[in-house]
C-alpha cells in the first residue's frame, strides 16, 4: 500500500476532485434561467482549471467528464 505522501499530487488531486464534485452537485433545474446558464459557465471553468492543474494525469480529465456527466445526468430526471 502506497502513503499519501508517497503520492503528494494524487493525494491533492483526489481532494481538489471532490471539493468540485461536492460544489457543483446540485444543479438549477430551471434550463431557460440565468442561474443554470450561470452555474454551468462556472463549473465548466472550473472544471478547465483542474485539468489544467492536473495536465499530465488523465485519469483527472476522465473523472472531471464522469463528474460533468453524472451532474447533468442527474438533473435530467
């Protein structure tokens, strides 16, 4: 078994990858107001700057776009 401070950039990228998934949970149902057009201007930045953060590992790009998607997949029901 590996240490977290074996692994310092997983470690803090595992925790970066969740403060988002928590902050961007729920998302505005109401398509057509601005707080949905806002709320997805914002995650979606956000989401660019963890992969930016993170560039050379893509498993963050692949759990950023199972983020975006589980968010979006919810809020369809």
């Amino acid at each position: 078994m590996v240490k977290n401070s074996e692994i310092p950039k997983v470690f803090t990228m595992w925790g970066d990858l969740f403060t988002f998934q928590k902050k961007y949970y729920n998302a505005p149902t109401d398509r057509n107001s601005e707080e949905y057009a806002r709320f997805w201007t914002e995650l979606r930045t956000e989401a660019d700057e963890l992969e930016k953060k993170y560039n050379e590992d893509d498993l963050c790009t692949d759990i950023v776009n199972a983020i975006l998607k589980n968010i979006g997949g919810r809020n369809k029901k």
